[in-house]
C-alpha cells in the first residue's frame, strides 16, 4: 500500500519547523514507529533536507517555496525536498562534509542521515532521502 | 535557553528543539548570560530536554566548545538520549567535549 503527502510553503527556518512535526506523524501514522529512535531519525532527517534548501537551495531568500514530497510504502519511506536554486552536485557536497574536521558540522547533515542508513540522490533543485526498512537503524 | 552560574560551573539547559529555528536565539542568550564572566571555570550543556536536533544545533554546540575551550574551559554534555548519542558518536564529539550521558 502506497501513501503520499505533498505540501509546499514560504522558505525560512520557522516555517519548516512548523512542517517537520507534521510530517514525521504523517509517517509515524503509516509506518507505526516501533522505537522512539527511528522517529528522532525522520524528524533528523527532514530537518536536513528543509535546511539544505532554505539556506543552500533558496539562499535564505523567504519569497522562495520549498515543497515536499513523502512517500511511503511498504519496505521504504521516501522524502523529496525541492527549492527554487540551480541544484547541487550532491557527491561534491558529501565529499567535502567528509573532508572537514570533526570541529566543522556546518552543513554536515547529509552525511550524517547517510551514515544513519539513508540513500540520497539529487536531480535539479530536488533532494530526495530514501530509507529501506530492516537497514541499519530501520 | 536558561543558563545558570554556580560553583564555578555555567549549565545551559537546552531546549526540547536544538534546531535551526532556534539557534540565533540560543547564541544571543548565551552571550547576554557569560560574555565578560570569569566566574566559571566549565560549561555544562544539559540536554535532558531536548528531543531533536539537527547540524544548525551541532554547530552551536561546536560554536560553545571554540568560544569556551579557547579561553581554558571545559566543555561537557550531559542529559542527550540515546538517538542524539548516536549523533554525536558519528560527529566524534568525544574528540571535543566530555560526554555524560
């Protein structure tokens, strides 16, 4: 069975927090969280996909739209976050989060959801996080 | 965030949402509360409400461990649950800070 929820709203860290407890009980009402530890996880991990694109993808600009994008399934949570910028070279980003000193998390955040098991893919302005249940963390 | 100064230790109580709305907030208060005091000799950051985070809130804590350690304090961490833990086992924040669950 196959569940989605869409939305957009007006870029800007406030306005996305107020969309990311929406979300993450939008999931936890399809999936059931079996542990606390993998809504923290959602909830970490939707926070990185609206921050990358108010402050990479929309430049702090808060005329620009952020949408979004959930679906779920039965193996698989998928998360799309789309912006108003030119899109980004997702492996450069991730490769130069690897490089940085432990003392260096700005923007750190992409790395750390591949870490938690996630797989990410980018393709324009879009970013979309996808996790596979019965990885790691699921 | 509340801060408090007592034995020579400054406690931040960190909120329930250690996240990007939040931050710009959370440097200010820290300012307004120990810029120009040498009455502590170690910050404790305690976590024991706080529910999410996010990198904006790695960063401040990293933000506290350049501002503090460079001026000889030690910095801990207390209170996080075990998700956040994790966090901080990728980050290596036991390279930086004196955790304490």
């Amino acid at each position: 069975m196959m569940s989605i929820l869409e939305g957009r709203f007006l870029s800007g860290f406030e306005n996305a927090a107020k969309y990311v407890p929406k979300i993450v009980d939008w999931v936890d009402g399809n999936r059931h969280f079996d542990h606390h530890s993998q809504k923290f996880v959602v909830d970490f991990v939707v926070r990185e996909l609206f921050n990358n694109a108010v402050e990479h993808g929309n430049r702090n600009d808060g005329a620009k739209m952020i949408s979004y994008r959930v679906e779920s399934r039965l193996g698989f949570i998928e998360i799309s976050v789309g912006d108003e910028g030119q899109g980004f070279d997702l492996e450069q980003a991730v490769r130069r989060d690897r490089e940085s000193g432990t003392d260096s998390v700005r923007n750190r955040g992409l790395l750390i959801a591949l870490k938690l098991g996630w797989t990410l893919s980018a393709r324009g302005g879009t970013v979309t996080a996808r996790y596979e249940y019965g990885r790691k963390g699921g | 965030m509340q801060i408090t100064v007592r034995e020579g230790t400054a406690t931040c109580l960190a909120p329930a949402e250690l996240t990007a709305a939040g931050i710009r907030q959370m440097v200010e208060d820290v300012k307004k509360a120990l810029d120009g005091r040498d009455d502590f000799s170690d910050v404790c950051v305690d976590l024991s409400a706080t529910e999410n985070i996010d990198s904006m809130g790695l960063t401040f804590l990293i933000g506290l461990y350049k501002t503090y350690s460079a001026r000889g304090r030690k910095i801990r961490l207390t209170g996080y649950s075990g998700p956040i833990l994790e966090i901080f086992k990728i980050m290596k924040f036991d390279e930086l800070f004196e955790l304490r669950q």
